[in-house]
C-alpha cells in the first residue's frame, strides 16, 4: 500500500524556520511518511540499513532524534513515501535547470506539488508516485538531473547541509496552488537522456533479466566495509559487456556515493575495475598540461572511440 503524497506536503508546507529538524521529523512520522536520520551537515543515512530502516513510528523517531537531535531527515522516495523528486543540480558546468525548463516545454514536468531550493542553489520538485508502478531511481549526469524514486531518498527541510566550512538549509521555494500530477519518470529519461537497455549474458552473477538500474541500486544498498568491493564487483560487470568507462562511472557515481563512498574513491574504484577486466597497453607519455595520458581513460573522446554506437546507460 502506497502512504498518500499529502503526508509530506502536509507538513513542509505548514512548517517555519522555527521549527528544528527534530520537529519535523515527528510531525511527518505522524502524518505517516516514513522518516530516518542522515549525518548533521550531510546526507549519509546514521542508521545501519540507510533508507530501508525508515519508519513511522513515533517512539523510534523520537529515540533516533533524542541521540542525534541535529541530524538532517531523510525520506525514502517512491511507493514508501508515495512522493517521487525531481532533483534539478548545479555545480560546475552543469546547470540542471535548462534541461528541467526543456523538460517543461515538452509537457513532463508541470504539475509538481511543491519545489524546495537545495543548499547547492539547485532545486527538488515534488510529484505524487505513480499508483501500481515501480518507478526507479535514475541520474541523467550530463543534463544535471537525477530522479528519486524507488530505491532512493531525498533530504528535506529543514535539513542542512555544510560544504567547506559554509552551510545552507534545504527550504520550500514555492507551493502549488493548482492540482498535482504524477511524472512519466521513463518519458522525461528518454527526453533528457536517451539510452538503450544493456544486453546481459546470462551467468551465475548477473542474470539475463538484470538491468542497470538494478545493479546501481545494489551498489547504494552495500553496508560499511562492504561499499567499495561492491562498486568494485558492479564494475566488472558493466565492463565485461563492454560499456564504456565514463559511462560505467555516470552509472555507479550516485548510487557508490549514496552508499558513503567520495568521488576520489568511486573514480578510483570503477578505473580499477576497468584495468582489471579490460587491460590496455600503459603509456608513458605526458599531456601539455602535465597529466598522464592514461587520465583519458574516463574522457568523452574515449568514450565516443571505444564504443559510437552506445550514447551511454543509466
């Protein structure tokens, strides 16, 4: 049974910036959404089995909150919230917010419940999950958007998050005042990023019906101690059917990170990987800017070499 997307609307939308984290967290538990604490000042989960171990119950919110009474709030995504999020990002070059507005212009995403600004000034936009089906969790990196759906959580307000030395509040931008609607999660992914399905082979490790998203998801669910040598085994996987490297890393980059792992680690991980099951001839010449040359393992030109007539998997 789905928990109605009005729970969590309920309450984000009633809340001010008086209320503590704490707060909220008790209040959505009792509207019925599923509720579990991240690290203060971040987003790994503080509980063993991440979103799995979310709750409604009162007492277990309380007890959770009362041992870390600054801990952010983290929500599962899809059927156990019954909300799924559009998580617009921007850092660096990559400004998720034009392919949200190309995304508008095509009909996809306009009947969003409420829009929360995240402490990176990109933005989260709230739908109601889709009644009976699955809808899986997915990054489309290069056109700066991820959804969060089955598999996956959101921080919400009032969380904060702090990144070098600075920190900023997740906060409800905007409220709808027209009717919700549900968002075709596989539709705004084909507009944003087109990819064709993988061919599996069968074997003992991966079977003929695995898909990415699948295997993305096992990697975000690996426990501490576990993390890296399960990116390690998925990349394996993804090279041994010959998907290129930077794509293999746009794949598992999210779900490692969700897991706790950081970007030097998952980089290094999933390049291990790659020299393991698909060797290749070391060089050592130099680029003009002092690097390696190997460093173009993980480029777009040696993506677009190595296989042109794959645009990528998700």
């Amino acid at each position: 049974m789905m928990t109605s997307p009005d729970g969590l609307a309920g309450v984000l939308t009633r809340m001010t910036f008086r209320w503590p984290a704490s707060a909220v967290a008790r209040e959505l538990a009792g509207a019925g959404v599923p509720v579990f604490p991240c690290q203060p000042g971040g987003k790994r989960p503080l509980t063993e089995h991440g979103f799995h171990d979310a709750t409604r119950d009162p007492d277990q919110t309380e007890a959770w909150w009362r041992k870390h009474p600054t801990a952010n709030i983290g929500v599962p995504t899809g059927t156990a919230s019954g909300v799924v999020v559009v998580d617009v990002d921007v850092h660096g070059p990559v400004n998720g917010f034009a392919a949200f507005n190309r995304a508008h212009r095509a009909g996809l995403v306009g009947g969003w419940q409420f829009l929360v600004t995240t402490p990176s000034d990109g933005m989260h936009a709230y739908y109601p999950a889709t009644p009976g089906v699955v809808q899986r969790s997915w990054q489309a990196a290069r056109a700066g958007i991820d959804f969060r759906g089955d598999g996956g959580y959101i921080i919400v307000p009032p969380s904060r998050v702090v990144s070098n030395g600075t920190g900023a509040e997740y906060r409800v931008r905007q409220i709808s005042t027209g009717p919700s609607t549900t968002v075709d999660s596989d539709a705004l992914r084909d507009i944003l990023d087109p990819r064709p399905a993988p061919r599996w082979p069968a074997s003992p490790s991966v079977g003929q019906q695995a898909d990415v998203s699948q295997l993305a998801e096992w990697v975000a669910n690996r426990g501490e101690g576990e993390r890296n040598r399960g990116l390690f085994w998925a990349a394996c996987r993804l090279a041994e059917n010959d998907l290129p490297a930077p794509e293999a890393l746009e794949v598992l980059a999210a779900a490692a990170s969700e897991a706790g792992l950081g970007e030097r680690e998952i980089t290094a991980t999933v390049r291990s990987a790659y020299r393991t099951v698909q060797p290749r001839p070391q060089t050592s010449s130099r680029l003009q800017d002092g690097s390696s040359a190997t460093g173009s393992w993980f480029s777009r030109d040696a993506a677009a070499r190595s296989s042109p007539q794959v645009r990528g998997l998700s």
